[in-house]
C-alpha cells in the first residue's frame, strides 16, 4: 500500500509509477492537487485486489481504465456512468458481482469488457443473465436481505424444495410477501438452471407465469425473488 492522501502534493505523477511499483495492491491519492495525466504503466498494473471506489467516478477526465487479471470484486461502481470521456473500459478476468451500469459511456463497451467474472449481471448485449429490479426496491444481489425476509430460510419459511433448490416465503417492511427460490450450487446444472429461469421470466409476461421481483447475485449464491402466491401454490 501507498499512502500519499492529504499531503498537498502538486504537479504530475511520475511516469514510473506502475513500473516500480508492480506489486502495488492499494494507492491512496485523496488530498492533493495531482494535475496532468494519469501514468500509462500504473493502469496496467496487475495483483490488485479489493473493490473499486464510487469516488472513481469524479475522476471526469479519465478516458482509459484498464483493470483486467486482478483480483478485484465487488459492485462495478455506478458513479463510472458519469466519465463522458471514457474510451476504454476493461475489467475482464476479475471476481466483479451484481449490475454492469448501463448508461454513459458503457452504451459503448462490449461483453469483452466483463469476460471471465463471477457473477455479473445486466444487459443481454454483455452476455451475463439480466438483473430484474424490484418495482419496490429491493435490490438485486443483496443476499442480506432475502436472509433476514426469511428469517435465515428457516424450516418455518419453507415453501418446498425441488431437484435444483428451495423455495422460502418472505415479508419485506412494506408487508408485501414475496417467495425467495434458492438454487443449491452444489448441484449440477443449478447455475445454468438459474441463468434460464432468470432470461425466461424476465423477458415473458403472462398472466400464468409468476411474476419476477428482483435477483440476488454473487459468487456463492443465487436466488430469484418472486412474487408470492397464497395457499402454498408458487
């Protein structure tokens, strides 16, 4: 790690940068008065880990970010929609969950741009499953909150199981009941099963098909939030 925050450095950051300090895992710049570029080398430095920063996106200068082969993860920051002068964005080879932002200048990067992460979601246009928002905001991805709807998925809450998952009924603050299918990952087929019946449901519309709230996402867990039906039938 380099700390350099609240120093008053002024001028450009040495174009060694990234050269020297190839193992640089955290760098910490806030504070200053930096001016000029950022340096070439230092946005193609690999072995980062962590998340990336909403405060990325008041860097509105930035036109390159190339993040690929790390080890970051977390959320892909939505604050990245306000860089107009990104050209290039790249965060391919990572471990990146939840929504891909849609707007600003991701309208122009392609799949190749999120390759390789585990579990992304959003535009059919990258490849990865759609990310159903909740009209009553819910977010998709947030396992912490389907937890505590469900009291923990307790036996209580159990609706039925079936060969890919459970099925466990929730009741959000709002007092709206909802049914929360967890996939067993441990299974065969299960994720593939859940990229399914996330395209499927979030793109037909019926007055026979349940209707989809929301998904939660990550690496270790997958779940559709569905609407609930009464007297046990889903």
């Amino acid at each position: 790690m380099l700390q350099l925050s609240f120093n008053q450095f002024e001028g450009t950051l040495p174009s060694i940068m990234g050269i020297s300090l190839f193992n640089l895992e955290e760098l910490h710049l806030s504070g200053n008065r930096f001016s000029g570029p950022i340096p070439h080398h230092l946005c193609q430095m690999t072995n980062l880990t962590g998340s990336v920063p909403q405060s990325l996106g008041s860097v509105r200068g930035l036109s390159r970010l190339e993040l690929s082969n790390n080890n970051l993860s977390g959320l892909i920051p939505e604050s990245l929609e306000k860089l107009t002068f990104l050209e290039h964005f790249n965060v391919s080879y990572n471990s990146f969950d939840g929504e891909i932002p849609n707007e600003g200048p991701f309208v122009n990067f392609t799949s190749e741009s999120f390759v390789h992460n585990s579990a992304l979601c959003g535009p059919t246009r990258f490849q990865v499953p759609p990310c159903m928002m909740n009209p009553k905001r819910l977010r998709p991805r947030s396992e912490d909150v389907v937890r505590l709807v469900t009291r923990g998925f307790s036996e209580t809450n159990l609706l039925g199981s079936g060969g890919i998952g459970s099925v466990y009924k929730g009741t959000l603050s709002n007092e709206l009941s909802i049914a929360v299918k967890v996939f067993n990952l441990e299974l065969k087929g299960a994720v593939a099963s859940f990229v399914t019946e996330t395209e499927i449901l979030s793109s037909i519309r019926h007055m026979n098909l349940i209707r989809v709230f929301g998904c939660c996402v990550n690496a270790e867990f997958k779940a559709l939030v569905l609407a609930y039906m009464p007297n046990g039938s889903l």
